[in-house]
C-alpha cells in the first residue's frame, strides 16, 4: 500500500511526541550510564564479572548497517560477544 500525499496533522503531531519521547529515554540512558553503570561496573568487577560496556551510537548504527536489514544485526553484535 502506498500513499504520497502529506501526512495528517495527527500524524504529525505523533512524529513529534515520538521525538520528544525518544531524546527522554536517550537523556535517561546517557544519566544512567554516567552516573550509575560506573558502580554498577565496580561491583561486577569486584565479583570477578565482566563489566558492562555499552556501545555508541557509531558502533550501534555500523553493526545495523551490516546486517542489511535492521535490527536483527545489533542483536547478533550482542550475541556474538557472548
């Protein structure tokens, strides 16, 4: 199904409410990960466990592209680690 007209105004106004909910969870995750992951990461070295190191969003966007078709790359990234 295809469709080139313009989009609603409530589609619209959707895009910018997903935006503004997106760039609050990435602010949330960016918090976490300066001010929590390092304790985090002490304990789990403490106990003999790998700290957690979180990819950036280079990394992220590379190992989506490789796999040609979206998401399904990053979770291999993951995978592959383990």
């Amino acid at each position: 199904m295809n469709y080139e007209g313009r989009p609603t105004d409530y589609q619209a106004a959707r895009i910018d409410s997903l935006k503004k909910e997106l760039d609050d969870v990435a602010g949330e995750f960016e918090a976490f990960v300066t001010k929590e992951l390092p304790a985090v990461n002490k304990t789990l070295t403490q106990k003999k466990l790998e700290a957690i190191q979180p990819i950036d969003r280079k990394t992220w966007d590379a190992a989506d592209s490789e796999s040609g078709a979206g998401t399904p790359g990053v979770f291999r990234y993951f995978h592959e680690r383990d």
